[in-house]
C-alpha cells in the first residue's frame, strides 16, 4: 500500500475500508482478528469520532499495516516548508516521544499477558 496523508476520521475509515476489501476480510474476521467488536469496526469504517489508540493499533496490526508520523515538513520542498505556518509545522517531539515510549510500554504489557492467554473480557459494542 502506497503512503496516505489521512487529514480526518472520514479518511481513515475509508481507508481501513479499502484495505479490508482489498485483503477480502470480511468486518465480522476483521474484527476477530483485531480483537475489537464488528459493531465498533463498522462505526470506524463510517468515519465515526472517538475511537481508543490501543485498539487502532490492534487493528493496523491486523491489517499488516503501520502508522508512520511523519512532520510536514519533510514531505515539502524546501520553498513549500518555508511557506508553510509555522503553528503547523512546529511540533513538541520531546512530547511525542514521551506520548509514544508511554504508549510502547502500555502496549508490550498487553502483547504479553494476551501472549500468557491471560484471559481478557470480550470487546463490547464500544471496543
């Protein structure tokens, strides 16, 4: 899959759409695999708000896809970065950093007790 800027919700669950069409995945085996309800992939799917990091991860996992942050500069020319607002292309990277070594640590927990067959309550309709 080639590189997509997603700039809303819509985008993203057109997306995630695409790419579970594309591998003929069905919502309901999808969701099994990302191990989120068929309720909640159907509302992403719409472009529906609010839906939790952790269980977006889980399901790019699922689709053997990554997320890459990427700032906007370095997708501009150099003539464009120099345009661009400067509120838009200043980001905190110490923060994300932070945000994403938090994140990490959160989610290699989860890998191992799912690893351990810890049990885990079934996803609800919201998750």
């Amino acid at each position: 899959m080639r590189d997509i800027t997603i700039g809303d919700w819509s985008k993203f669950g057109a997306t995630i759409k695409a790419e579970r069409t594309r591998l003929a995945l069905s919502q309901h085996e999808l969701a099994r695999r990302a191990g989120v309800s068929r309720s909640w992939l159907a509302k992403l799917e719409a472009g529906h708000r609010g839906a939790e990091f952790e269980q977006i991860l889980r399901l790019l996992e699922a689709l053997d896809l990554s997320l890459v942050l990427r700032s906007y500069t370095s997708a501009l020319s150099e003539d464009e970065a120099s345009a661009a607002p400067a509120s838009r292309v200043s980001l905190d990277t110490q923060a994300m950093q932070e945000l994403m070594d938090k994140h990490q640590r959160s989610a290699e927990i989860r890998r191992r007790a799912w690893s351990a067959g810890k049990p885990q309550s079934p996803p609800s309709d919201h998750g």
